[in-house]
C-alpha cells in the first residue's frame, strides 16, 4: 500500500513536472516565434526604404539631408537587427520611424513631392508595413505577457527557476508610434469603446 | 435601370425593400412578470431534473416549467413582439437605405409558402415526419454553406434564428450581405457584466442581435478556413497554430473541404491560410472577438463574419434607437480587416 501510494505521488510529480515545463517551453518558444514575426516585417520596412529614398531623391534634391538621415537609421536598423538584441532593435526603429515620420511630414507641406504614382505606390505599402510591425508587435507582446505569467506564477515558477526561464521583455513603443498602433480602431470611431464581456 | 446588390448565394439580387405593416401597440407588461417566467422555466428544469431521482418532485417541476413557458410565450403574444421586431428591422433597413427581406412567420396557418412546402418531400427525397415544420429555403442555403456560425456549441451565447436578411454598403463603399435574428434575453441571473451594454443602458431585459455578415474580397484567398469559438476546455492542440497564444486561445482554426491529400497541397493551403491571417488580421480579429465574441468563415474569396450585440432595454423605442449604430458599426467591424486578408 505504501509503496503504491509513493508511486502514485511519484508519478503525479512527475507528470506535473512534464506539464509544467512543456507549458513553458511552447510559451518561450512562442515568443520567438511572435518577435520571428516583427523581424519579418521590419526586414519589409527596410526593403522598402531604398526605393522609397530613390524615387524621392530627384525631388528633394534640395532636402537630401532627410533622405540621408533616413537611410543612416536604416542601416543602424539594419545593423541592430544582425546583433540580435531586443533593445538595441527597439531604439533603432524607433529611431527609423522618427527619420520617416519626418519625411511624411515634409512631404505633407510639399505634397508635389507625392505627386508621382511610385511615390505615393512606395507610401502607401510602407504605411502597410506599419500596420503589420504594430501588429507583429501586439502580438509579441502578448505572446511575452502570457509567458511571464507563467514564469512568476505557482507551479510553474519552481520549474522556471530550476531550468532557468527568465522573463522576457516586452517590444516598447515610443508616443509617436503609439499614433500608428491605435489605427486599425476604427469601429471605435462609432461609439464601441471598451469591452463588453 | 434597377441598382443590384451584391449577395454571396444567387450572386446579384434586385434592390428592394420589402414593405411591413406598422404594428398594433400590443399590452405592456412589467418585466418583472418576464423576469418571473424565466426565474420558472429554469427552476422547472432543474427540478425536473432532481425529479429523475426523486419522482416526487415532478408535482413541482412540470407545472413550475409550463407556467414559465405559458408566461414567457403569452407575454410576448400580448406585447405583439414579433410584430414589433419585424417593424424594427424594417425600421433599420430604411434608415440605413439597405434592400431588405423579412422572413415569414413559421407558422403554418399563416404561411401559405410554407405550408405547401410542408406538404412535399425533404430536399433529400425523404418524407417529412407529421407537424416537421420545413425549413424556408433562403434560411437552408445558409444553413448548407455556413451552418457552423448558425448553430448552437458550447462556447456560443445563442443560436442565429435568423429574422430577417440586409444587402447594403459600407462607408468605404463595399458591399455586403447580412442576416440578422433578434431574441429578448432575461437577464436576471446573468452576470453583472451582461446586464449593461456599450451604449449605457443597464437592464435585466436585453434584446440581443445575432448578426451574419458576408462580403467579397478583392483575391480567391483558394481555401475555406473555418475560425471558430474555441473550446471551453481550453485551446485545442489539433487545430492550425498561429505565432499568437492570445489568437490561439480564442479561435479554433480549420480548413475545411480540403483540396487533395498529400503533404505538399497541405502545406499550400497552411501558406494560403498564413497569408490571410497576417499579424495585423489577427491583431483586429482579437479585438473583434472582445467586441462582438466573432467567429468566420473564409470561403474563396468570401469572408462570412458572425457576432452578436445587445441593447439592454425591454423598452423598443431604445432599441431602435441603438439598432441603426449596432448593425452599421458591425458591418463597418466585418470589414475593418479586408485589406489585410488581401
């Protein structure tokens, strides 16, 4: 009778123990698989920039020093993305959006600039690409929230701290990108704010 | 020359709007005796239940579960709520300038279409059993091609009985198909979470929209996904996995009607189903599950999108108050991730 009960606790054990790290592994390797996603989209953004800088160049000639500063973030960006390191990638396309923001803008008070097809063409895909990379990045995020809770939550924090499961940090956005994340609310235009269940 | 609509079964339909009688004004009665009709019906079928194992307490459940019932269907009798609906839909498809068709009671003494369908054989050639009352075919179309956002499964608040069908357009000019059933729901032992809507309106009688809305993209996405509720034992492993664990969680992903079985055209139709479901569809469809608790069907190059919403009054001029701002926002939400699935 002991013994059966010392088996029966031995394999409880043991398959919370299976569970629990299982549970964590798939959540960890979700996360990689969410920041995979925005790295998909940032290569598209960054694909997309020479075209853009090229098409723009004739018409700006005058204003180079935009295009520059766009293409030197770009290949800080560029250079970010290879080492790897969430942070570094985050002030880097950050500061990459920053250079194109102030493009857009320019580009608002001289709309002739605009006026070519590839332009607006090159415009319209990369205001796309952003959707995409605030999307990507909501669901990173989410992703990195559900495996944190597991990470500091009861059981799976004993199992955490024995294979060395740290928490992860979240893809951070600045203000002006925030512009960009909150666009695809547009039913909230028609009074649905909140949730409702 | 008459303006045509777009609808996903016959293709293009004529524009019209079927005309409904203003309705009779009916008798009011206080939502408390509704509220006492639905506390009965479901206290009848618990103790009917208790009444398997102890025969006595029948004396008490079968009369507790009638007199429920009797209450529930008399009052809506006495109140003309049918009537009143279907005046509400129509108010609905005026106001939004929408062609409009409302379904015909299912009564038969009143339904001469129906009754004569009644009298023939089922679409598969077998006999109807006495008193089945046919289904009428617009409703079965649906049924043939997206039941699955019809029916009832644990997970889903109710089924879509539908009332009555919409072709219109959205802002941004694309046009739709939607069918909408309307059902007052008792609020009284709900969750406090049910018992307000978006709109401030706080209430232990709510009428609930049960919206289907379909749409044409821009490309043949060549597959049929199903994204359903998942279930409420937690996120299956069986179905097909996104990089979201919140998505995941609350859609149960399929390809339905698959085309040819080897590992390669598998793997097309996974790539055919990633493309749809960009991180920017899944981002939208998240938030789209919070609002309207959504499910859909991407079949083609047809989006079929279903949901529900509330108004929480058992007063009509409130709900036809909200009923405009409900179905337009829905329709405007159905399409709100067109272009990313394109």
């Amino acid at each position: 009778m002991t013994l059966l009960t010392v088996l029966i606790l031995f394999a409880a054990v043991l398959g919370g123990y299976v569970y629990c790290y299982n549970g964590l592994v798939n959540s960890k390797l979700k996360v990689d698989e969410g920041w995979s996603g925005i790295i998909v989209q940032l290569k598209r953004r960054h694909e997309l920039i020479p075209n853009l800088v090229n098409a723009a160049r004739t018409a700006m000639s005058h204003e180079s020093g935009i295009l520059e500063s766009i293409l030197e973030a770009r290949s800080n960006a560029l250079a970010a993305l290879a080492d790897g390191n969430h942070d570094t990638v985050n002030e880097a396309e950050a500061a990459l959006t920053s250079a194109l923001n102030g493009f857009v803008g320019y580009t608002e008070d001289n709309p002739e600039i605009t006026a070519t097809d590839n332009i607006q063409l090159l415009q319209r895909q990369l205001e796309e690409t952003e959707d995409q990379i605030a999307a990507s990045r909501r669901l990173f995020n989410g992703n990195v929230q559900a495996f944190n809770t597991k990470v500091m939550s009861i059981p799976w924090n004993f199992i955490a701290n024995m294979k060395g499961f740290r928490p992860e940090t979240m893809f951070e956005v600045d203000a002006t990108e925030m512009v960009t994340i909150s666009k695809p609310t547009d039913i909230a235009a028609l009074g649905m704010d909140g949730d409702r269940r | 020359m008459s303006k045509t609509m777009w609808d996903p079964f016959v293709g293009e339909v004529d524009f019209h709007q079927q005309s409904v009688a203003n309705p009779r004004e009916g008798i009011e009665i206080p939502d408390f005796f509704r509220s006492l009709a639905g506390v009965l019906v479901l206290a009848g079928f618990v103790i009917c239940f208790v009444g398997i194992f102890y025969r006595d307490a029948l004396w008490l459940g079968v009369p507790s579960l009638c007199i429920g019932l009797v209450g529930l269907l008399g009052i809506d009798h006495l109140n003309n709520k049918d009537g009143k609906i279907r005046w509400l839909l129509y108010q609905l498809a005026e106001a939004n300038r929408w062609a409009f068709e409302v379904l015909p009671s299912t009564n038969l003494q009143k339904n001469e279409a129906l009754k004569r369908l009644a009298n023939q054989p089922r679409e598969n050639g077998s006999a109807r059993q006495p008193g089945e009352i046919p289904m009428d075919p617009r409703v079965r179309r649906v049924y043939d091609r997206v039941g699955d956002l019809l029916t009832g499964k644990v997970g889903r608040v109710t089924v879509l009985d539908i009332d009555a069908f919409f072709w219109g357009e959205t802002r941004k000019s694309v046009p739709f198909w939607m069918a909408i059933g309307v059902v007052q729901a008792d609020m009284t032992l709900a969750a406090p979470s049910l018992k307000t809507d978006a709109y401030g309106n706080t209430g232990n009688q709510a009428y609930m929209l049960q919206m289907l809305c379909a749409y044409r993209l821009d490309r043949d996405t060549g597959i049929r996904a199903r994204l359903l509720h998942e279930s409420v034992t937690g996120e299956s492993r069986h179905d097909f996995q996104t990089e979201s664990i919140d998505f995941n969680r609350k859609f149960n992903i399929s390809i339905a009607d698959r085309k040819g079985n080897t590992p390669e055209d598998a793997d097309a139709q996974y790539q055919a189903l990633l493309q749809a479901l960009s991180p920017a569809t899944q981002a939208t469809l998240i938030e789209l599950k919070r609002k309207y608790d959504v499910q859909l069907v991407i079949d083609g190059d047809t989006v079929f999108y279903a949901g529900w919403d509330k108004v929480n009054s058992s007063d009509f001029s409130i709900v036809a108050e909200h009923i405009v701002t409900v179905t337009e926002a829905f329709a405007e939400s159905a399409v709100s991730f067109k272009h990313f699935v394109e």
